[in-house]
C-alpha cells in the first residue's frame, strides 16, 4: 500500500494519506484515501498480469470517453498501473432499492437506471475514434482490443453442457442461433457491466461505477438487461410485466435518440431475441457446469440471492417465451428444463421490493 501511496501522490500532485480498503477485487486494490487539502478520492491499483491490465485500459479510457457519467478521473499512472478517481461518497444503489421494502423506490430507481444508460449510450454514438485514442493513450501495448470471444465461447462451449445434462442439440440449433456470432449492429459505448449495484443514486441524478469492461459493442448486449432482466448479473429476480416494459420503454426512447432506426419496431424485436439469445447461452454454459453435483448460491455474501440452478431454468423459461417461431431453440428449452426437472428449484420469485 506504502507504493501505492507514493504513486498516487506524485501523479496526483498533492499528498494522498490514510487508505481505507474498500475492497477491489483479484485484479486491483482500491480504497478512500485523504488528499493534503482535506478532500478524499478513490486510489484503484492494478495488478500487473493481462486480465488486470485489459480492466485498467478500459476503465481509463472508458471515464475518459464518460466524463460525468460515473466518477471522474483525475489522475493516471500508466506503467504502476493506477487511477485516482472522484470519491462520490456514500449513496443508494438501484440492488439496494429492488431488494428493499418499496415498490415505488424500487420503479422510480429502474426508470432513472434505464435512462442513465439509454442516455449515456446515445450521447457517445460516433465516437469510436475518440474511444480507441484514449484507449491507446492508456494502453500497456499488449491487449488485443475487439477481440472479446465470450459469445462464440458460449457456442463452441453448448455441446459439452448439454452432454454432461444427457441433451441432444435438436437438429436445426446452430442455423436458428448462430446468428448471435454477428451481433454487433447498433454499436453503443457502455461501461461493460450495467448491474444494479455498478451506481450509486443522488437526489439529482444517477452516477455510474465499475468501466473495467468499457467497450463499443451492439446496443442489444445492454438492452436485454431491462427484459431478462440483468443479465449476468446477481441481483436477478422476476419483475412485475408492466414495469418490465416501461424500464425496456425508457431505455429504448433514450438510446434512440442516438440511433433512430431502433423506434422501428421489427428491428428492435429482432436485436432483442439475439441479445437474449446470446446471454442465456452464456449462462447456460457458465453456470451449468458449477451445479451439476449440487446448487450453489449467485453471490458469495450478498442475501437475498437465487441460487443458480433456479437462474439457469429462470433464463430457460423466459427465453422460451421469445421464441415460438424458432422450433429447434425451443425444442432445446423444453430438454433442458425436462432434463433439470429434478433440480428442484424453486420458482423465481419477484424482486422483495415488488412482493408485497
């Protein structure tokens, strides 16, 4: 820490004293630390191995490109490497509202998420280039950006699953999903992971964290997170439909202001299923292999949470519901919850906020 310390300070300018951990992860430290005029900021330390590296480029770059949108960036040391970032100070989550005992909080803060994104997204449209200067600005020289494989590895990894749960593939399956490989229209600046505790909510407006995963991708990959709901997330439990559909309402009016072709209802049906698509086969293939022997909970600490057998036949029935026209992906569905039957999971329940 005594390093990290000496490295902020010299970046920063001004002494940086009296760290409080305030966790990080198996790839940074992070912790509040008092600046000499008092004030306080958020030091985040990276650890020198490629996964760690990749976050830091993208977090740099990505408050860069954001500037406003989550905290801001005051200081960069590209070789330690490490970020001195505004301290927003303590405040609410949209996880804290929907896992509370209001339901209005609860509709309020999913309406105001929705918007902070679909309205982040659309303000940034065009402006890859600007994107991967800041990126190369940052960049160590050994990261391989635009190669991010999760959704041909949630392909390629579908045959070993369903064989460890004794599933056939329906014949037809890779023409009806492998349209996914090409979902990459409408591309968005997003923060990488848009999960209800990655913000913290103020009286005036919403504030965003966590840009490690900062990247241009399709705006489908992030809109699904207000019908799934929250895709990879683990604070995920039913939503009540009519609210379902005005928080994917809110997000879309937003977002469309940057690319108006998504008001066109058959181009926003058709991006939606793939997005959807996309995601359940990466849990499918995630999270399938962790529970064959015995369920396991989504989070380590934070309660209430599903555990992930219960998510996995969640994602299963849901996506069911998007694809009646595609008889093989069904039909996949319908084996899938057939073959985990015995599981024994209980059914997803609503959000505590929205269970009355």
């Amino acid at each position: 820490m005594e390093e990290i310390l000496r490295t902020a300070t010299a970046v920063l300018g001004t002494s940086v004293a009296d760290p409080v951990d305030l966790g990080g992860s198996a790839r940074s430290t992070a912790a509040r630390c008092v600046t000499g005029d008092g004030g306080t900021v958020i030091v985040k330390a990276y650890k020198n191995e490629p996964e760690a590296l990749r976050c830091f480029t993208a977090e740099a770059a990505g408050l860069a490109l954001g500037a406003g949108s989550g905290p801001q960036l005051l200081a960069v040391d590209t070789e330690f490497p490490l970020l001195v970032m505004e301290d927003l100070g303590e405040a609410p989550s949209l996880a804290d509202a929907l896992l509370g005992d209001s339901a209005d909080t609860a509709r309020e803060a999913l309406l105001a998420w929705a918007r902070a994104y679909g309205r982040l997204a659309a303000e940034t449209v065009g402006r890859q280039d600007e994107f991967a200067a800041l990126r190369a600005r940052y960049d160590r020289g050994d990261q391989k950006w635009g190669d991010d494989p999760w959704i041909r590895d949630a392909l390629d990894g579908l045959p070993a699953v369903l064989g460890s749960l004794g599933v056939t593939a329906p014949d037809g399956l890779l023409a009806e999903v492998s349209p996914i490989l090409g979902l990459r229209q409408f591309p968005v600046y997003s923060p990488g992971d848009i999960c209800p505790d990655n913000n913290l909510f103020f009286p005036d407006r919403v504030r965003l964290l966590d840009f490690e995963g900062a990247e241009y991708h399709s705006v489908f990959i992030d809109a699904v997170y207000t019908r799934m709901p929250f895709s990879s997330c683990w604070c995920v439990f039913r939503l009540p439909q009519g609210i379902q559909e005005s928080i994917e309402a809110e997000y879309r009016a937003e977002v469309a202001k940057g690319h108006p072709d998504l008001l066109d209802d058959h181009v926003w049906r058709e991006g939606m299923r793939l997005g959807m698509i996309a995601w359940t086969l990466d849990a499918t293939t995630a999270l399938t292999p962790r529970v064959l022997d015995e369920d396991r909970l989504l989070h380590r600490t934070r309660r209430p949470v599903p555990s992930m057998r219960q998510l996995l036949r969640y994602r299963w029935e849901t996506l069911l519901s998007e694809v009646p026209d595609l008889p093989a992906t069904s039909e996949l569905l319908r084996r899938l919850l057939a073959a985990t039957q015995r599981w024994e999971a209980p059914t997803m329940p609503l959000y505590p906020a929205f269970a009355g």
